[in-house]
C-alpha cells in the first residue's frame, strides 16, 4: 500500500492548517494498517512530500515537487523496501530539522 502524504503531516504548516491536520490523521491510519497488514504480508510505505506543483499550492513560493518527481520517489522507495521516503527539498529539509530540534521548527512554521 503507497501513501502519498504531505510532509506537514509531521508538522503543522499554519497557513493550510485544516490540510496538515487532515494529513496527519492520515498518518495515523496508515500507521495502524501498517500493524494491522504486517501479519498478511502486506507493507505500508508513506512517501512524504512538501509542496507539488499542482492548482492547489499555486500560491507557494518553488521548490515543488512535479508529478514526475513524486513519481520517481514511489518507485525509488519500492525498489529500497523502506516503510517512510521523502520526495521533495521542502520534504527532506522538515525530516532533518525535526530530528535535530522539533520545537524550534514549529515555532518558524507559526511564525
């Protein structure tokens, strides 16, 4: 089962607040079919990615991530058999800040 999950589902992104929460609540079930496919032999994986280039973020300022890209990463992540890839410069940045300091990138993102 492929995910395809905004990254502001780790962390809220305040001017599409609705959206990030509606991600993450989409997390959250991917995360329990994950434990609950396990057993049948059925893996999860989650591509996380920040912004695509689509209608709905016109608005945003680049990098985005295309269709392509998004794409490329599935593959990519299908073929390394891991549970959780980022696609995406925004994606990878937000995964590496929030392992170093969580609190510090949600005060930026509110801010």
């Amino acid at each position: 089962f492929v995910n395809l999950i905004s990254v502001h589902a780790l962390m809220n992104w305040p001017e599409f607040g609705s959206y990030s929460a509606t991600e993450a609540a989409c997390l959250s079930a991917a995360q329990c079919m994950r434990a609950e496919l396990r057993p049948g032999g059925v893996k999860v994986l989650n591509v996380f990615f920040g912004p695509l280039e689509t209608e709905w973020f016109q608005t945003v300022p680049p990098p985005k991530v295309t269709p392509a890209a998004l794409a490329n990463a599935v593959i990519r992540a299908l073929k390394q058999g891991v549970e959780d890839a980022f696609a995406g410069d925004i994606a990878e940045d937000i995964r590496q800040r929030l392992a170093v300091n969580p609190k510090a990138l949600e005060r930026e993102m509110a801010g």
